[in-house]
C-alpha cells in the first residue's frame, strides 16, 4: 500500500511535497471520512484482481478537505500476479459541495413539504399518484401504501370526479388552474372540500407530472352553509313579521 509514484496534481491538491508523499501509505491523507469497512470493500476488490471506484474524501496537508473520483486497477505480471495498483484520480471537490448545498436545501424543501397543513401531492399523466405529502394522508385517512401508484379519481368524492377530470384535462394541455373547489372522498367515506391550485411540468410537450396545494376548507363550507339558512330564516322571519 505504499506510494512509489504520484504525479504533480498529486503533490499540488494534497499539499505534500515528493518526499512527504514517496514512500508512505495512504493513510497520509486519510480524513477519518470513511468507515473502515469502506476501505475494507476497497481492498477486498482490488486485492480480488477487480478494479474498483468510488469517490473518497482527502485530507490535504493544511487540514483542508478535498474529494476525488478514484479508480483503482490492479496491475498485473506475466504470472498474473498482481505487482502494485494505479490509481488514477478526477477533483470532485467543487461538485460535492454543490451536492451538499442541494443536500441541505431538499431537506428544508421537504420539512416544509411535511409539516405545511396543506395538501400537497403530485400526479403522472395517466392520473396516478406519485407524491403526497403527510398532511393529505393525515386528512384523508390513508397510508402512503393505499395511495402511491394508484389512481387519483379513486380518492375523489363522486359528486366531484366529472369535475375534476375535466380539470384534469385542463392542467394536460398546459392550463394552469386556480382557486378551483375539488372534493375528496377519505378513509372514513367524508366528503373533504378543499381549493386547489395546480400546475403541471411538461417535457417535449407532454405532462410529466401535475402539482397540486390543496387548502381544506371543508368546515368554512359548514359554517357558510349556516350562514345562508341562518339568512334564509331570517328573511322569512322579516317577511312574517311585515305581515
């Protein structure tokens, strides 16, 4: 496992100078990143006469971290015994960060995804459920399982599904809809109203995918429903009384 060559990116991105590096393992610019079984499976394939690749993060000199592609291939003699290993190294260092900040972003994009009291989901284009997001399993009484893969209209109350395929159809010929009313049928057989706003991403002029925020307003339509038979009575008690 000793270093007999390295080239000048070597010495230049490791920071080590030739006879810091010539000579000693590569436990030199080990981070401590990666558990032993890591590089346990490393040499168990290499050793095996197998190339191998993975992407390592290094610890330069000054303490800094730098990552590389590495492929590993064993070198073999006319015996086909295996004499040293070349292994030959692309920077990956600016691109891991930018993994790493996207990293970072999805995971607030998907906490707030997860803990908005708004139902979320996302649909192909054969109407099939591709995303929902927690608060729209928690209102509507289903499990990731009995929804993912199956049809979208199968959650919509009757009353509503001639409605919303057409909306549907809508959203497939780019139209972007809304504050439009749309009523899902839960678990429990309740008729959940919510308004809904969605869109659709498109590739070559095809839907891909549909995403849709949908506001449950099932007990503003309770209260309004009140309202207007509280008005009605109202009415009706005026017109008794100018009598």
């Amino acid at each position: 496992g000793r270093i007999i060559y390295a080239n000048e990116k070597f010495f230049e991105t490791s920071k080590y100078n030739r006879e810091e590096l010539i000579g000693k393992t590569h436990q030199v610019v080990n981070s401590s990143y990666h558990p032993k079984a890591f590089f346990k499976q490393m040499w168990e394939t290499i050793l095996s006469g197998t190339p191998w690749r993975g992407e390592i993060r290094n610890r330069a000199k000054d303490g800094s971290y730098y990552w590389v592609d590495t492929v590993i291939t064993p070198v073999l003699n006319e015996n086909r015994e295996i004499t040293q290993f070349l292994s030959v190294r692309n920077i990956i260092t600016i691109q891991k960060k930018q993994e790493e900040i996207l990293r970072a972003n999805e995971e607030k994009f998907r906490d707030i995804i997860e803990n908005t009291s708004d139902l979320i989901q996302s649909v192909d284009a054969n109407g099939q459920i591709v995303f929902v997001n927690e608060s729209w399993k928690k209102r509507l009484g289903y499990t990731g399982e009995e929804v993912i893969g199956k049809n979208i209209f199968n959650f919509i109350h009757p009353a509503n599904r001639s409605h919303c395929e057409t909306i549907f159809e809508q959203i497939k010929n780019g139209e972007e809809v809304r504050s439009v009313e749309v009523a899902f049928l839960s678990a429990e057989g309740e008729q959940v109203f919510c308004e809904a706003n969605i869109n659709a991403r498109f590739d070559n002029f095809k839907m891909v995918l549909s995403r849709g925020i949908f506001r449950d307003v099932t007990e503003a339509r309770k209260y309004q429903g009140m309202l207007q038979r509280e008005q009605a009575q109202l009415k009706s008690a005026q017109q008794i009384a100018k009598l």
